[in-house]
C-alpha cells in the first residue's frame, strides 16, 4: 500500500523538539469522545508482571502489560482520570480492569492521585517521582521525558488544562478508531517546544501524527495543538499565530568553526523546523470553557490576526489554520465539518482545511 506524506504548497526557504520543562464509579469526569460505531474485542491480556520488571527494550502494543502502559501513558501525558486512561489505553475493558493495576501502582509508590474538585471524589492520576525514574527509559518515550508531580497541590494547579488537553486526543483517538485510521495513545506528544530565535520558542501544547488510510492509500498528517480554555485574554491567545510564523520562518544563523583544525561544522541551509517534519504541521485551535458566543468571538479574533499579521498571512498561504469547540470534537469527531478555517471557508474536517 502506499504511503504519503501530505501535500502542501512551496513553503519558503540547534536544537531538536522536545517537551517544555515542567513549570468504584468516578461521577463528575469530562465526558467521553462518542464512542465508535463498532467495537472489536482485543485479546486477553497476557499475565501482567510486577511494574518492576518493566522492561525499557519492548515495544509497546495491544499486547503489552496493563500497568506498563499505564505507567506509560501517565509518563507521557502527565495526568488522567481513570475514565480518560480506558478509552485512552484499553477502550475494551471495564474500569476494574484498570482500577486494579492502578491501585496495585500506588501501592507500589509509582503513581499516586489527587482528587478533583467538585466531582465526588474523581481520582486524577499522576506519576510519582519514582515511577518517572522506572519510565524514563521505556522506548515509548524516547526523547520525551517523563513528567513528575511532586505533591497532589502541585498536580492541582495543572488539573484544568492538562486534562482539557487529554480531551481533544481522545477525541482524535476515538475518531481513528471509528474510521480505521492510525492515532494511538503515543502518538500525541505534549508541550513540545521549538526555537523560533532571539532565544525565545513556541511551545505546542501538543504535537499530534496521524495517518489517514483509505483505498488511495495512507496519509500521514501532522498538528501543532493549542487548546485555549479562556484564561488568557483574546489577543494574546491570537500571537500564537505570530509564534508559529516566526517558527515557519526561522532559519538558524549559519556557523562555520575550526575544530582542531581538522573539521569544520556548517549549518543545515533551509528553515530548522525540517529537521523534525516532512512539510511544517497544520496548527489547530481547540476552544472550551465559555459560552458559545465567547468561543466564536476568539475565533474571530484568530481569523483577524490571520487577515491582518503579513507574516501569518504568508504562512497561512501554505499551512492550514483552523480552529474548533471540543465539545464539538467531542460530540461529533475531529473529522466532522466542525473546523473553521483561519483564511476562508466554509467549516470542514481538520484533514482538508
């Protein structure tokens, strides 16, 4: 079958991506992404070995042991319900099914939870900081390193907006299994921060792969993700746009040394966002947390800035640009014509702004 990386128009003509340093029923948990229209069982679970015998070598898969994945999936996106870990993980199985493991992890001094806010006791889980010593090696975050929570106040603080973030992947997850494309709980890689010069980065709140497949073959598709809850103003919620264009257009200075007289060291010619992506990744806005009337005011406002900054407007001539409600994600797919386009349009699916 054949694969292809998206299209995209001629674009123009240090240090890699990585993610930004770390600054019983569960009633009251965000709801879950609609749920595919059809569900297959996996397969058993072969008997899951002591968290301890992790081992950093193996690749993770549907056949892969509960709680390395859960120690895995926290390791990577720093904090989950247990409602959020199943469809994440495990969407086939019950909540004890995962309640046990975790349990058994925090026993274990590897994960522990704090409790959200008005929700009747929802558990929030997080890695402790020896469990983000046993994952730092597991290959399923190399070049990631794992996030730790040093007290249950600490992890408060992030609650909101971490979890809205594992919110929008659900729903992409959700989508791909839905449709038979490729989105897994790895795919999905939170804060990634990139140099845009001056010293200064943009900072994705996630970067999302996703492959699309279909009789024409498969698509790989990339994003740069900001979920905005609305506890930053309208503009400065708008200059990301400027971020992202100063990313498109950031060119590291060229620098040629003498080492030892023997070797010298050029920089790579072409913008430095072609060390890590093929074509530069479509950057998507998900909103929630406001009336509806709000949320489209932000939009408009992001389409403004769009319009009106010269260097988005050049990169939106080449990168798609969109935003959506999660609630709409949620409710409808990411695929659905739930997406507003930046420049012009009518709503599409986030795959042909």
């Amino acid at each position: 079958m054949h694969t292809a990386f998206e299209h995209t128009r001629p674009c123009p003509t240090g240090q890699g991506p990585r993610p930004a340093p770390a600054s019983g029923p569960e009633p009251g948990e965000p709801p879950l992404p609609h749920p595919p229209e059809s569900t297959t069982p996996a397969a058993a679970s072969p008997p899951a070995p002591a968290p301890a015998t992790l081992r950093p070598g193996h690749t993770s898969s549907p056949g892969e042991s509960l709680p390395h994945l859960l120690l895995a999936g926290l390791a990577l996106h720093r904090m989950a319900t247990t409602r959020q870990l199943i469809p994440l993980l495990r969407p086939d199985v019950s909540r004890p099914t995962v309640s046990a493991p975790l349990n058994k992890l925090r026993r274990l001094g590897l994960v522990d939870f704090t409790v959200l806010p008005s929700s009747h006791r929802t558990r929030v889980w997080y890695l402790t900081g020896e469990g983000a010593r046993l994952t730092r090696d597991l290959p399923e975050l190399r070049g990631r390193p794992p996030f730790t929570v040093h007290s249950p106040e600490a992890a408060s603080l992030k609650i909101p907006h971490t979890l809205a973030v594992l919110r929008t992947h659900l729903a992409f997850a959700a989508d791909a299994r839905r449709r038979g494309d490729e989105h897994g709980p790895f795919d999905w890689t939170p804060e990634v921060a990139h140099p845009i010069g001056d010293g200064e980065r943009v900072i994705a709140d996630a970067v999302l792969h996703y492959t699309l497949t279909g009789s024409g073959g498969r698509t790989k598709l990339r994003a740069f993700l900001e979920i905005d809850r609305t506890t930053m103003s309208s503009e400065r919620l708008a200059t990301k746009l400027i971020d992202y264009a100063r990313l498109f257009t950031h060119t590291p200075q060229s620098m040629t040394r003498a080492r030892h007289h023997q070797h010298t060291a050029t920089a790579r010619p072409g913008p430095a966002w072609l060390r890590w992506y093929p074509v530069f990744p479509r950057v998507l806005f998900v909103l929630t947390n406001a009336s509806r009337r709000t949320l489209e005011n932000r939009i408009s406002d992001l389409k403004a800035m769009t319009a009106q900054h010269p260097h988005v407007a050049t990169m939106a001539r080449t990168v798609p640009l969109g935003a959506a409600v999660l609630e709409d994600l949620e409710t409808h797919g990411p695929y659905a014509k739930v997406w507003t386009p930046l420049v012009s349009g009518e709503p599409t699916s986030w795959a042909h702004l």
